[in-house]
C-alpha cells in the first residue's frame, strides 16, 4: 500500500524554528518503545510527536493507559492511532514493548494495563497474573485480516474488561464488552506535516479527482481502476508489496490524500477492509468501497460490513459494484461543489466521532 514509505522532506528555511521546536517537544516526550520502564513522570511518556491534528489535547484527569506491546517495534504500525483514539478517555497514554513473560500488571492506583498482542496467541505467554484474574486489563487485538484468530478464547479470561479488535465479525459474534474498532492510520502518518489539517483541506483545494497508491494484485482493484481513469485529473502510484520500498513515502501519500476528493479503497489481499479507506477518512477524502466483504460469507453473514464496524450506515461512498461506485462519484464531482464539500465534512465529522465513541467505549469498560 501506498502509505508505507517513508521520504525525508526539504523544509523551507524559515521553518527551522519550529523543526527545532518540535525536536524540543520529541526529546521531552519518553515515547517507550524498547522495553524499558516507562519515566517517573507520566506525563513525559505521552507518546509521538504528531497525532491527528484534530485530537483533543486532553489533560490527565483520570489516570494513565499503559499499553503494553507484545511484538517488535517495527511492528507497532498502528501506534500513532491507538494513541489518537485513547488519548480521547482523557488519560495520559503510555507505551512499552516487552516480551509477553515479561510483561507485568499496572493495573493499580489509577493506572490501567492495555494488552496490544500482534497475534493473539502472544496472550498464552503472559505471566500467571494475566490469565488468572489478578490483574484486570484490556485487550487490543490488531491484525487477523484472515479471520484466522477467531474465535479467540483469550479474549474471555478472567480480568478482561474490555477487547477491541480491527476486523469486524458477524453480528452477534461478540459480547457487550468486545468491539470492533478498525485498522486506523499507519504510524508516521502526520510526522513533519505543516500544511492545512484535514478539515480545512477544503474540496476545491483538492485538485485530484481521486486517487489510488498501492498494489494491483486481483481483478477487483484492476476492474476499479479501469473504470475510473476517465475521471481526471486523478494520481495512480503502483507498489510492488505492501510496505515495498518502491512506493509512495508515508509524507507523500498523506499529502496525495489531502490532494484527493475521493479514493478508491478496493479490496484488500482478503478482506475487504484496508488501512487505506482510514487514512483516506483521516485526510478528510471521501472513500470509495464496495459493501459486502467476502470474508464474512464463510461465516454465512452477506450484510453490509461497515456497519460492523462503525454502528451505522456509512457516509461515504458504499455500493454493490464499481460500476455503481463509478455512476454516484461522477454524478458527485459534476455536482455544486459546495454540496461536495458538505459530504466531505459529514465523512470527516463521522471518522472524529467514531474515535470518540470507541474512547468512551474503553472509559466504561474501565470503569465497570
């Protein structure tokens, strides 16, 4: 995908006052990633420099978050997101990688232990404490594209209090205190951003028709493709993998995002959900997506997927084929533009509220 590479950006000299600020603010922030102890000073171990620029900045008035990441670093791909999104409990979030036997409980006087396990089986190597109810925790279950970790018995021990997982399930596949919450925006995604955030990115600023980075690996993304070529001007950058060094860096993408009034955010390598239609709702775009996604028919659900995920119909473009995907945007873009533009705030206004609607989720849950 398109949004995985990484490019070093040449700022204009009249910003190196705030380049220097921001290094200041990096130094000061303790951003654990290596397995060591978080500082004394919670406050200073609040995360990365730059999240969602629209993000409150809450104060801690209710304690600390420490998640604890059981995987390599270079795998933390959706830091940046897990932080923007609990941040919004309004509690100082932090974050420590360790091995799962060395993980340990922070579960006590304010504090409250997030369990982040790349594969879910990582939780049947945690210490006795997290499998016998002593320490209570949450769960945050990334990847499983594939549907291949589920059902997950770790999901119900003792001491769970709440699970989020990224890929949605059937409904009735999971329990009041589980939700799906979806895959969010890779890390780095607003590193060294100085332009216009997302909701002041407004549609007529936006000279790309659409876009599209990533890979054309099955039919349904070339038959996408082909379809809308004849929208222009539009921007096409083919990857040979995900994550292949031969695409778009991470700052170009984001900025070929803010550029866009839509993306085609086709299926993925299985599932129809991707981290693309999220970066593209972070840059303030409207995604283009299909409705139903295969992956859920084994499970015998043919439904509309995004409803799994987000509580309601999405606002985005959402239809049965790409033909019909191809008919409703070309009818948007020959539209007023200011009835776009409309559409693109609703779409923003409902990615910000479903990060705070999961935020409140994990508050509740804490408290019970």
């Amino acid at each position: 995908m398109g949004a995985t590479r990484r490019q070093q950006r040449n700022w204009p000299r009249n910003w190196a006052a705030i380049a220097l600020g921001c290094l200041l603010v990096r130094l000061a922030a303790v951003h654990r990633l290596d397995g060591s102890e978080p500082a004394a000073n919670a406050a200073a171990a609040a995360g990365p420099l730059r999240l969602s620029p629209s993000a409150p900045q809450h104060t801690d008035h209710s304690g600390v978050l420490e998640l604890v990441w059981l995987a390599p670093n270079n795998e933390f791909w959706e830091g940046d997101f897990l932080r923007d999104v609990l941040r919004r409990t309004g509690r100082t979030v932090v974050t420590r990688t360790v091995e799962p036997e060395a993980a340990a409980c922070a579960s006590s006087g304010g504090s409250f232990t997030v369990v982040v396990p790349r594969w879910i089986s990582l939780m049947d190597r945690l210490p006795p404490e997290f499998q016998n109810g002593s320490c209570t925790y949450g769960i945050i279950h990334p990847s499983d594209e594939g549907l291949y970790e589920w059902p997950a018995p770790q999901y119900n021990r003792p001491g769970v209090h709440f699970v989020l997982r990224q890929y949605a399930l059937p409904p009735g596949s999971l329990s009041d205190t589980m939700r799906p919450f979806g895959l969010g925006y890779k890390l780095g995604f607003w590193d060294r951003h100085l332009g216009p955030e997302a909701a002041a990115a407004h549609i007529s600023a936006r000279p790309l028709a659409w876009s599209f980075a990533g890979t054309v690996h099955h039919e349904e993304r070339r038959q996408a493709l082909e379809l809308f070529a004849g929208l222009t001007p539009n921007s096409v950058t083919h990857s040979s993998a995900f994550n292949a060094p031969d695409g778009l860096a991470t700052a170009a993408y984001r900025d070929t995002l803010l550029s866009s009034r839509f993306v085609l955010c086709p299926l993925g390598h299985v599932n129809l959900d991707t981290f693309r239609l999220y970066e593209a709702l972070e840059a303030g775009a409207i995604p283009v997506s299909m409705s139903t996604n295969p992956m859920l028919i084994g499970l015998n659900y043919s439904g509309p997927y995004w409803p799994l995920v987000f509580g309601s119909d999405a606002p985005w473009v959402v239809a049965d084929t790409w033909e019909a995907a191809y008919a409703e945007v070309s009818a948007l873009l020959a539209g007023p533009v200011h009835q776009l533009e409309q559409r693109r705030q609703r779409v923003l206004a409902f990615w910000q509220q479903h990060k705070e609607d999961v935020a409140r989720f994990v508050s509740k849950a804490i408290e019970s």
